[in-house]
C-alpha cells in the first residue's frame, strides 16, 4: 500500500482488529479504575461504620437503682430515666458537693423562680441583677433531660473497660462475651450504637460515653452560614464583572491569572490571613465589641465565628468565581445580542437573561464550594476554633467549634471510646453535608426549570 492509499482487503481487517482491541483495553482500564474508586469509598464507610456500632463492656460508677432506691421509691417500676426533674434535682443534691453545684447552678440556673445550690446574695454577686449578664451565667433554666445528662455524667460515671467493632461483635461474640466476664465482672455487656439522638443532641463532655456534638453542629452551621453570605454575593459579583464588564487589558489579565491560582492555595495560608487580618487587625468588628457586644470589663477576643466564617469565605472566594465565570460564559451570546437590540441596557439584559441561565452552574459551583468549607480544619486551628467547649454559639461575635475540629480532637485521643464516637461524628458531618447539598440541588433544579 503506497502513501495515501486507504487499506483494503486483509490490511483493513488488521487495522480495525487493532483498534477494537485498544478500545477493548481502554474500556477495561476505564471499568477497572471505576471499581477501584467505588471499592475505595466502599472500603471507608465499612471502617467508619464498623467503628460506630459494636459491643460495649460498661461500667458504672454508682448503679442507677441505687439511686433510685436512695428516693425512697421502687426499684421494680421506676428507673432513673424515669424520674421527673425534681427527683434528679434532688439526687444531684444528695450525690454532689455543693461546690460542684454552685458551679453547675453558675452555667445554667436548675429553675428559674428558685436556687438549689447558691445562695441569693453570691448569684447577685456573681452574675449580677442586670439582664446582660457576664458570660458563664445563664438565665435559662435548664430542661429536665439537662439535667438527666448532668446525673449520668457528675454521679453515674458510666466507664467504658473495653470496645469492639461492628464486625467481631456480630461473628465472634462467644468470644467477646468470654473475654468480657473474665476480665470485667462486674460490667454490663451491651451493644451500643454511638450514633444516636442523645449523641446529636448532647453537648461536648470529656467522658466519651456521654459526649456529644451538638455545639459543634451548631458552630458548623453558624460557620457556614456567614461563609455563603460573604463569599457567595461577592463572588458572583465579580464574576460577572470580569465576564462582561472587565476589558482586555493586561490588569483584567493579572487579576484573572491570580484568581485561578489562589484556587490552589493550601487552605492554611488561609488559616493565617484570617489570623493576621481577621482576628488581630479587626478585632473589635469581629469580637462584636465595636457593636456593643462585649462589656467592658470583657477582654474582646476575635477568634469567634465571624471571623472564622469570614476566613472560609476567603478560602473558597476563587472557586465560586470561576464557576460563576465558566456558567456566565457558557450563555449564548445571542440572548445578549437580543436583549440589546430591543433597547435593554447591559444590566437590564445582565438580570434579565444573563444570571437566570447562568444560575445552575452557578449553584453548582456553589456546592463543590460549600462542601470544601464544611470540611476544612487547618483554617479553623490557626482562627482559634475551640478544641472544647460546651457552650453553643448564640451569634456571629460567640466562641466555637466545628465538626472537623471536634473529630480531629477525638481522634487524637488514645482511648478507643473516642474513636468511636469520632467515626460517629463523621457520619454526622457525612449527613449534614448531604442535606445542604440537597438543599442547592433543589434549588438549582427550581432556577433550571424556570428558564
């Protein structure tokens, strides 16, 4: 065959056997890789599953029917979970010193019209008369399951000995139930599920058996919430000027160039601007005490929410601009080549035609940018994000924590127990950014149907 002949006969059988054959070894590769991917993700939720659930050897400091007993009443039909609030009252009185309760009594009052522990004068001088009081005296009474959590965890004590996984608590539990009665006699077997709605509504504790993550979901939320209302507006703002206002000039070209390449910034040069910047430079605007948020014989204190979620927003500015950009770009240019032919100007044709086809994909650059946020933890450490706190945050200008920060607190603990509710804790963080996924998706499918 001479050059520029097509191949005929046996030569153009070879040639299409060969190219089957590389099709047929590209599409293996492709499958290959595809089930290596879904074996990996498959691999990491069996361990964070296998360490959420599984057999527990607990053992409690003082039984609960002791407790119970100690009331006077009977141990065969009422059971501590039982009791109303007055009786846990009354059994945290008896089993804790009174300096202890004082201290509890100062984070949150047992009841509004009365005091259990303190007297009158030292809470007046204390935490004061006034409405605004210092922080760490409440004026909300605490409800009776508060108080059910403060008896498990002040007077009951439940100590974990030993943890099993998910996996040998189902196929070797003759085992596990030996090894429990020889080396833990006088604790209770059971299986436990770390995750669970006590677990979601509990606060931080230092005991694994009763700590929980709802002061991290609620900093998690509060993060997120100023994340998206500072990065979101301002992001696609500029998007939409470099799309169709910016000229091509060498400026508009730095700028653009740079934008892409903070896309690539690690994360923790992030975590040191918004140190630099946020919480030293403009302390008293992120404290609050600029706005009268902070008493004056208060230190204000800049790592609070705001400023963590002001460094988010930064983090993730880049990668809703270019999203924007790409989305704003992929409009026809012919529905603006419409719209200002029948008279509109640049904005009008801009909100009228423009950002109403562009809002998909700009929505969908908004979720890759929201679940970057969500997981961040290197920003959040140089910020000042509380590695515990059991307080939740009430505003933007409150002290906090994150579900990251909470989990990569938990993992670095040497007892197992902790790693139990660390993995706990992902599925939580794994669910809560499901949800607010879903919440963009719908949105983006309502704006999509529109146009």
């Amino acid at each position: 065959m001479t050059a520029g002949e097509f191949p005929e006969g046996p030569q153009l059988d070879a040639q299409i056997n060969r190219r089957r054959r590389r099709g047929a070894y590209l599409r293996i590769s492709f499958l290959a890789s595809l089930i290596v991917a879904i074996l990996a993700l498959l691999t990491l939720l069996f361990n964070i599953v296998n360490s959420a659930f599984g057999l527990v050897a607990l053992e409690s400091e003082v039984a609960p029917a002791a407790l119970v007993e100690a009331l006077g009443l009977d141990t065969t039909s009422s059971a501590l979970v039982d009791l109303s609030k007055d009786d846990l009252v009354a059994v945290l009185r008896t089993n804790v010193n009174n300096n202890v309760g004082r201290r509890l009594e100062r984070d949150q009052r047992f009841y509004d019209d009365r005091l259990v522990f303190e007297t009158q004068t030292k809470w007046d001088e204390l935490c004061g008369r006034a409405v605004d009081r210092p922080a760490g005296c409440s004026t909300g009474a605490r409800g009776r399951d508060d108080v059910y959590a403060l008896v498990i965890e002040q007077i009951v004590q439940p100590k974990v000995r030993e943890t099993w996984l998910l996996f040998d608590s189902i196929f070797h539990r003759a085992g596990i139930e030996e090894r429990a009665a020889a080396l833990y006699p006088s604790a209770d077997l059971v299986f436990r599920s770390w995750l669970s709605v006590d677990f979601v509504t509990s606060p931080q504790s230092p005991q694994a058996e009763v700590a929980g993550v709802r002061t991290a979901i609620l900093g998690s939320l509060w993060i997120v919430g100023v994340t998206i209302l500072f990065s979101f507006p301002v992001g696609v703002g500029a998007a939409v000027y470099l799309e169709e206002y910016a000229r091509d000039t060498r400026l508009n070209r730095l700028v653009q160039t740079n934008i892409n390449n903070l896309a690539g910034v690690p994360s923790i040069i992030y975590g040191m601007l918004g140190l630099a910047i946020f919480v030293r430079v403009l302390e008293a605007f992120t404290s609050g005490a600029a706005f009268g948020g902070v008493e004056g014989s208060v230190t204000a204190n800049g790592r609070t929410v705001v400023s963590a979620g002001l460094t988010l927003g930064l983090l993730i500015l880049p990668i809703i601009i270019i999203n924007a950009q790409e989305a704003i770009r992929a409009v026809p240019q012919s529905l603006r080549s419409a719209g200002m032919a029948l008279g509109a100007s640049q904005w009008q044709t801009i909100r009228a035609h423009v950002l109403p086809n562009a809002i998909p994909g700009i929505l969908t650059g908004a979720i890759l940018a929201v679940a970057r946020a969500l997981g961040e933890t290197a920003p959040l450490v140089v910020v000042g994000a509380s590695t515990f706190i059991t307080a939740d945050p009430t505003g933007p200008f409150s002290k906090f924590t994150a579900l990251p920060i909470q989990i990569f607190q938990w993992t670095s603990r040497p007892q197992d127990e902790f790693r139990n509710i660390a993995a706990a804790a992902i599925i939580v963080l794994l669910v809560l950014l499901l949800m607010l996924n879903a919440t963009a998706i719908v949105l983006r499918n309502r704006y999509a149907r529109r146009v």
